[in-house]
C-alpha cells in the first residue's frame, strides 16, 4: 500500500500496521504503570482528542533511552475544559514535549494550551500524507524493537474493559479514525523519531509542525 512504501519500510501485514510478533514482543506486563516523573528522564507527552463518539487519549513515553516506554495513559470523554486541564496537568507534572492533534477543532485546543510550547500535528496535512507518514513511523518502533508497553486494561463507556493491546492490534491503513490510543501513541513517537534518535532537544517554546 502506499502508506508502507514513503519510505521503503515494511512488507505488507495484512491491512493492519503493527505485525501481531512484533506488539507481542513490545507488550510487557511487568513494565510499572503508571510511573511517576523522576529527575533527569526525557518524556514526551502524545494527545488525540474526541471526535463526537470517540475519546481524548493522552499517552507519555519515557524517551530517555531505547526502548522508550509508555508510561502513562489516560482515555476519557469529558468537555473541552477538562481537556485543556488534562493536557496542562500532565506537562506540569512529568516536563517535556507536548504533541496535540491540530485536526479541525483540535486547532482551537492547541490555542489553549500555547502557553506550554505544545506542538499541532493535522492529519490531513499534504492531501492525508501527513497520516501516513505518522502511522508509517509508529510501524517502525514496534518493527525496530524500540517500544515497550503494559498491559493497559481501563473500563470504557458501555461498561466493557478496553484494552490497550486489542486496539493496536485492530489498527489498520484504511480503517483509524476510532483509535484514539493509537493515534495518540503514534502522535508521541512522531516527536522521538528525529534522525532516529530517541530524545530530541529540550525547547521551552516549539513552534506547530508543518507540512
């Protein structure tokens, strides 16, 4: 497909983006969860926010050093205030990069938090390339061994328990637009990826990505 081909990256894997080996091997249920900030670790904090029936999700990587881990996530359907609070709350607490959705309203989002240097990423940037080169990226880590995740399980809306490892493994080119996680996820290893180093610099203020 051509999402796997901007960069000469992976064979195919069925219309899905992440080999099923390649997350079983990424999946580590002894990796503590959540963590808490401790000094002189690199984190990067990743958000995809709600569209109507789907969820905000942030998600924080420890950066530090390879693999990087995921270390904190949080889904919720809540108001737009609660949104900004969350994202603040969570920079406030643990430092680093912030990466926000700019999709649409998420423009308006990303104006409410300027005031912590967070990054806009818009996924119909470049005709839709924008995605792909972001789900290309997340394709990556997991290929390369360079993630390790826990075992998330939250309760969902309906009364369900959600959990992290189905929803990357249902993860598919041409059907994403309900994996919040996922995205968010891919939107915090956007920022890791650079020259492929695992902690760019630190900035007080970044300006929005562009394409």
């Amino acid at each position: 497909c051509i999402e796997q081909n901007i960069k000469g990256l992976f064979a195919d894997t069925g219309g899905t983006i992440i080999p099923y080996a390649d997350l079983e091997s990424a999946l580590c249920p002894e990796l503590e969860f959540p963590q808490r900030p401790q000094p002189g670790r690199v984190y990067i904090h990743g958000w995809d926010l709600a569209r109507k029936r789907t969820y905000t999700v942030g998600v924080t990587l420890d950066i530090t050093e390879e693999p990087v881990k995921l270390i904190e996530l949080e889904r919720f359907q809540r108001s737009w205030h609660d949104v900004y609070s969350a994202i603040r709350r969570r920079y406030h607490l643990y430092g680093g990069r912030v990466i926000v959705d700019s999709t649409g309203l998420g423009d308006v989002v990303l104006g409410e938090v300027e005031d912590i240097g967070a990054e806009g990423f818009n996924f119909g940037a470049g005709g839709g390339r924008a995605k792909s080169e972001l789900l290309a990226n997340l394709q990556k880590f997991f290929v390369l061994n360079r993630i390790l995740l826990p075992d998330v399980h939250l309760p969902d809306s309906s009364g369900n328990q959600w959990t992290l490892e189905r929803e990357l493994r249902e993860l598919g080119w041409d059907d994403n637009n309900r994996y919040d996680a996922a995205m968010a996820l891919a939107l915090a290893l956007w920022g890791a990826r650079i020259d492929g180093s695992t902690a760019p610099p630190l900035r007080s203020k970044i300006s929005a990505i562009r394409f």
